[in-house]
C-alpha cells in the first residue's frame, strides 16, 4: 500500500528585498518539521528549479503557494497569475505582496524618471549615449527580451485573486509556524483573512502602560536624535509609533528592541487606509492651534509618506502620485 503523497507547497519571490525567503530559514530547527509535513515543489531562491517546471505541473495541484514581494515587471505579473492557476491556495507572504511594500514607494515617480535617475543621473554612472534597458534587443540572428518595467507597482490581490494574507516584514518565525499549520490541519479561517491577530499593536506592547491618557507633542524625534528611554511609550517621547494603525502579531519586536513600530503588519480590519489612520492620530496629538506653530511641529516629520505610508501605499486610497506628464498608456497599463 502506497503512502499518500504531502501536500505540495511552493515559495517565489517577485519585487521585494529576499527578507521574506530568510524568514522561511529563520525557522531554524522548526523547518524540519515543516519539511516533513510538505513537499517543497517549487523554490527557485533555494532549490534548482525552473519556471519550466511550474509550468509542467496540473492545475491546481500545487495545495499552497507563498509568494512574497509586489508587482513591478511583467514577468512578475506572469509568475502571479501561473501561480494562481497552480495553487490550491495563493498566499500574500509579506508586507510586499499584501501591501506594496516599500517597492511601492516608486509609485511617487513614474517609469522614465526612475530610467532617468538609474541610466543617467547617478554620480557613479558613466552612459554618455544615455542607454536605457530595451524589452526586445537582436543581433546578427539573436534575441533577447527583458521583463517589461511597469509604471506602477501593485500588491499581489491587485493582480490576481489571493486567498490569505501572511504580514510582516518579514513575517515572523510564529506567524509563519501558525499559519503553515493552520494550512495543514484544514483549519483556515474565511478565505481573504489576513493571518495575525486583529488587534493593534499598542495591545501587544510592553510599554502600553506608560504611555499617558492625554498625549500632546510639540516636536517629534528620530530615533537617531534622542536617547530612548526603554520604559516609556515611544510616541509619548515624541517619536512617530505606527502601533495605534497596526495590526498587532508580531510580538511588538520592535518596541521590545527600543525602536518604533513602522507599520509593516499593516493594518487592523477596522483601519480602511492605514497611512490616513496615522495621519489623524499625529494630528490630534499635536500641541498647538496656531496654523504657524503646528506647520513647525509638522515639519518635524521630514518625510510624511516615506513614515505614514512606508509599506501601504500601492493598496491605499491614493496608490500612486499623479504626474501631468505621465503616458495614458501607463493610465491603460494600471487599469489591467
């Protein structure tokens, strides 16, 4: 009598930093047990497989796939559909994949002033005839293609249909073992649930006693600029706290390691536009009803998007800056 076959699974990594395939090996010893469970089908970070592979397999086939990192390529685009044909369970792993991620943050310029910048502008770069990558390239009977670099880039549910949510950048090594173990034991909740606990990550954090009923600021530090106090609530010392807009699950790493919370488990089920969330609750803990004095207190943010909008700005209500001079086939190109 034959042994029935483990669920297959399979991991892929599309516009993100690879942090997400590390936390998969961050589970140290836990892999094995991983590993028993499931046959790995499908990892080309790790393992000598090819897109000729995924191909070749049935529809369906594949019980989960995790696929972490946003959509910026075509090739990225293509991957994302071949894997919701082929898995079961199409799974966004990381703040990249169900947000944007910080790959999103590209969506503040369009394509060619990004060509621009990279081919032209940079200090170390010497392109006199200014050479831009080309999608299609043949000499002397040969040809080469390149993945089309779209001019926005999009969380994984904006190209195809996902099935859950695994946040985090990266996921964390307990968010991942419950999650796995949820897939194998059938007992998944709702499909489109992101896997975490639905509450924010001030509930979690060790400092939530500290931090005071009435909250007022006058300035707001980075973290570089003060000397943290480690038994304090970090927004109550003035430094931007993501924890009020995020969804909690991570075990507060980083309040723990004295550093404030930058979002990257997004936001609960009651938050519509996380990067909005934040900006109300800045804005009614500033200590000022002067127009003057409460830009100088604002100013002290230097980089609003980059800190209220870090790893959700290809999902939220914005998505992307809006140029005078960008291409209606870019226009076209999103609406895909």
């Amino acid at each position: 009598m034959t042994e029935p076959s483990k669920p297959q699974v399979a991991f892929y990594w599309c516009a993100s930093c690879g942090g997400c395939e590390e936390a998969v090996v961050d589970l140290a010893e836990d892999i094995l047990g991983v590993v028993e469970a499931v046959d790995i089908t499908f990892w080309p970070v790790a393992l000598d497989f090819k897109r000729a592979d995924l191909e070749a397999r049935p529809d369906g086939s594949i019980a989960a796939a995790f696929l972490n990192g946003a959509i910026r390529t075509s090739e990225q685009e293509e991957m994302a559909r071949l894997f919701r044909r082929k898995a079961q369970l199409l799974i966004a792993f990381g703040a990249c994949a169900q947000l944007g991620g910080i790959p999103a943050l590209g969506n503040l310029w369009e394509r060619n002033a990004i060509f621009r910048k990279v081919y032209e502008e940079v200090p170390s770069l010497t392109n006199p005839e200014h050479t831009y990558p080309e999608e299609l390239w043949s000499s002397d009977g040969y040809v080469i293609t390149l993945p089309a670099f779209r001019d926005t880039v999009r969380a994984l549910d904006q190209v195809v249909e996902v099935d859950y949510y695994l946040p985090g950048c990266p996921p964390t090594p307990k968010v991942i073992q419950d999650a796995v173990a949820a897939i194998l034991s059938g007992t998944l909740p709702p499909r489109g649930t992101v896997l975490a606990p639905d509450i924010a990550l001030c509930d979690q954090c060790p400092l939530k006693e500290s931090k005071p009923e009435r909250l007022l600021i006058t300035e707001f530090k980075r973290p570089h600029q003060v000397q943290i106090d480690p038994q304090t609530c970090l927004l109550a010392q003035g430094i931007v706290c993501l924890g009020p807009a995020t969804r909690g699950g991570c075990e507060a790493l980083c309040p723990r390691g004295h550093m404030p919370c930058t979002g990257c488990f997004g936001p609960t089920s009651r938050v519509i536009d996380v990067g909005a969330k934040m900006t109300s609750a800045v804005a009614s803990i500033v200590d000022a009803t002067d127009p003057q004095t409460i830009d100088a207190i604002l100013a002290t943010i230097p980089d609003p998007v980059g800190t209220f909008y870090r790893y959700s700005l290809a999902s939220s209500r914005l998505r992307r800056r809006v140029l005078d001079d960008r291409p209606a086939a870019a226009d076209a190109e999103d609406a895909g």
